[in-house]
C-alpha cells in the first residue's frame, strides 16, 4: 500500500486530491479500501455485498483514463458505497426483503449510474432496513456501540461511513432514513429537494415522499459528492439568516438542546443572524406522516407486488394500519400538508434556512421498543422520525451534519440543495 494511503481512507476530498495529484492511483485507493472492508465488515455488517470484481475494474478505468489524459470525471478515487433498495449491477437488488432475495439488478439505477460515469468506484451495496420500513437497521452494528441503533433505514451506508469503510454512500430517505442514520452515526447526509434527483431504479416506498441521496463522513466531503452528482447551476450566496422553533427544540433531550445551543452561539459568532419561527406542531406532523405514510405504503404494495409475498412485520402493520384510514382522512392530510409546505416555503424566503437537532435523542439503544421524547413515550420510529418527517413532505433540502459532537438538521429553499450545506460548522 502506497505509504500515505491510510490517511485518506477515511476523508473524500484527500483521497480526491491524492488522485488529482498521482501520489495515489484509484487502484491502490479501492485495494486498500477493500482491504478494509474484508477486515472490518465481519463485525459491523455494513454490507450486504461486496464487489471486488467491478470495483477494481473501474478503478484501473480511472487510472488508464488519466494515463492517456481523458476526463476522469469528479469522483475518480473516491470508493462509493449503495443501499441495497438501489438497483446496482452485478449485485442482487432485494432491498433487503426475503421475497425479493434472488432478484438482481440488471442495469444500474440512475444514481448509480451517474457515479460510476463521474468516475467513482462501487465498492458493495448496503445493509437496508427490509424495504426501508423502519429506522433501526437491526442487522448492522454501531461501529463505536453494539448496544446502540445506527438508525435506518440507510443504516448499513451510515455504518460503513463511521467505520472508514467508504468514502462517501447513497441511502434513501421517506421521513429521515439519511440524515437519522447520519446523526446517530456522527455523519453527513443530505435529503435533496423533492423530484431533483431520479428515483429510477429505487425500490420505492411512499411515491410522495421518497428521495435518493448522498452521505458522507463530513459536511466537506458531502458537498463534493453532491456538488458532482447534481451541480447547482444557479448558486445562491450562503446563508447569513438561521431560524429555529423554540417548540420544537424543547422536545429534544438535554445533552441534545445543550449541544444545539452551543451551536447557536458558534453561528452567531460567525456573523450570523438567528432568530425565532413558529414551524407546524410535531403532532401535527406526525399525525399527517403516519395517514400518508401508510396508505401510500398500502396502495404501492397491493397494486405491484404479488399477493402473499413475505413482507417484513413492519411492513405488514403499515399496511393492516392502511385499512382503518379512511380516504377522507387520506386527502385532508394531503391538504394539511400542502398548508405545511407553504408555511415552510415563506419562512425560507431570502435566503434564511431552518435548523434544529435532526433527532431529539443523540443515541438510541438499539434494543428499545419505544422512545422518550419530551414528556411523551413513542415508537420507536415515531420517536426518531419526529425532527426529520416534515421536510418529505414539504420537499425542501434537508441535511443532517455534525456539529459540536452532535448533528445539526439544516433546511435550505426549495432546488438550493447546496444551501444545506454551507453553514460555517465545526
């Protein structure tokens, strides 16, 4: 291994420049990268598979690309991990459920395909919750706690990430199942807007709310990957107004509202204006997730999937919850979120961005069957959705970035997906 490689394992933008500059080929990179794999995923589970083959194909690619002074493309060098809900050639394609476990992808997906086209080398697929249900992702363990949840739904990608084992992941996210992965696991990750990025060969969920996005280990190296699979060709000037929902803030956990003060303070010190909003109650969201969430779930799964396929439990209780909702309450939830998106649409008006915890606990044991939030007990999923759900709804960019050894939930304007990324955090 060339002798300066493990530095830049762990951090996308070295391994970028150790490739722009020739100290590293993309094939030394994913040797080492895959190395790595091969010795930790035994005891983390991140991947569901690991493609050796094609990986280091595609990085000797990149490498005769440079030779020979062709464009390489942006990520070149850069070892990318998929959720397995993403359609990945040659890996099988099962979204992590046992019905769908002998079927394979037989041609990328469309965010797949745009990485490797950009140059980045796929080194495996990731640990999904089955059919991304839930935000536990019980299969894979936390790399710095076996008794903690690493979140989900994108939990295997969040894992990998916090191990070193990739450089940068995609995940999916219907109400936080990227930025609750990435918050638990001290990660990056980013929601795009709504309909930005192609959700072509995306096992889907809730067609309303599903997304496909980037992950990486730091607010940096996220905005280079998402900066090349999406470039925003009209930037805006970065954020100088931050708003936030006292509300929302007192259901947090105290060691989550202590680190989220601190983060206000650095905000401000760097000439940011803060202030004050009222964003729709957390009830109130939750209640229009659940109705939508669920029947949404219900009508892709009746109409598309064969009769008697085995889902895993949680998705049969969403779709059994299905049948008590009426399609009444189905459409004035639909209306109350379009309420909610307006309301979220004024407050990003200029320029200014919301921010809040992007969950209200900063652990969760991975065996709760509950969670306390506030004063109040949920599900477990409810309890970590709570912070994140609104904004599948509303559309808006969402991204879940460390900060003072917690994560901070950042939303940007609808389409300024670079937005969500540009606050001056530490």
């Amino acid at each position: 291994m060339h002798p300066e490689l493990s530095d830049i394992l762990t951090s996308a933008k070295a391994a970028r420049a150790a490739f722009v500059s020739g100290a590293a080929s993309a094939e030394e990179i994913a040797r080492a990268m895959l190395a790595g794999i091969a010795r930790e995923n035994p005891r983390i589970n991140a991947y569901r598979e690991i493609l050796d083959a094609t990986a280091l194909a595609e990085a000797r690619a990149a490498d005769a690309a440079r030779a020979a002074g062709r464009d390489v493309g942006p990520l070149a060098g850069l070892c990318v991990a998929v959720k397995e809900n993403i359609d990945t050639v040659p890996a099988h394609a099962s979204a992590g459920m046992r019905f769908l476990r002998d079927r394979k992808a037989w041609e990328d997906s469309w965010i797949t395909a745009r990485l490797r086209a950009l140059g980045a080398t796929i080194v495996g697929t990731t640990i999904s919750d089955p059919g991304a249900f839930g935000v536990r992702t019980a299969e894979v363990v936390h790399p710095a706690d076996p008794s903690l949840s690493v979140g989900g739904s994108s939990g295997g990608s969040a894992a990998a990430l916090a191990a070193g084992l990739c450089h940068a992941a995609i995940g999916t996210d219907t109400g936080g199942s990227i930025r609750i992965p990435a918050a638990l696991c001290g990660v990056a990750g980013l929601k795009p807007t709504f309909g930005r990025w192609s959700l072509a060969g995306v096992w889907p969920l809730v067609p309303s709310l599903d997304h496909v996005g980037p992950m990486a280990r730091t607010r940096e190296d996220l905005s280079l990957v998402a900066n090349a699979l999406a470039p925003d060709l009209s930037p805006r000037p970065a954020a100088r107004h931050v708003v936030f929902d006292p509300d929302w803030i007192a259901e947090c956990a105290g060691d989550v509202q202590e680190t989220f003060a601190e983060t206000l303070k650095e905000l401000e010190r760097s000439g940011i204006t803060l202030s004050e909003t009222r964003l729709p109650a957390l009830d109130r969201v939750s209640g229009i997730h659940s109705t939508i969430f669920c029947v949404e779930t219900a009508a892709f799964y009746r109409g598309s999937v064969f009769p008697g396929a085995e889902l895993p439990r949680a998705g049969r209780s969403t779709i059994d919850y299905a049948e008590s909702i009426s399609m009444s309450a189905y459409l004035a939830a639909c209306r109350d979120r379009q309420q909610m998106r307006a309301a979220v649409d004024s407050i990003l008006e200029g320029g200014t961005v919301i921010v809040s915890p992007a969950t209200a606990m900063a652990k969760a044991s991975k065996a709760a069957a509950s969670l306390d939030v506030g004063a109040k007990r949920l599900d477990f999923t409810y309890g970590l959705v709570r912070l994140t759900c609104l904004f599948d709804h509303t559309g808006h960019p969402a991204a879940a970035l460390p900060a003072n050894g917690g994560s901070l939930q950042v939303v940007a304007a609808r389409n300024d997906d670079n937005g969500a990324l540009t606050l001056p955090l530490v």
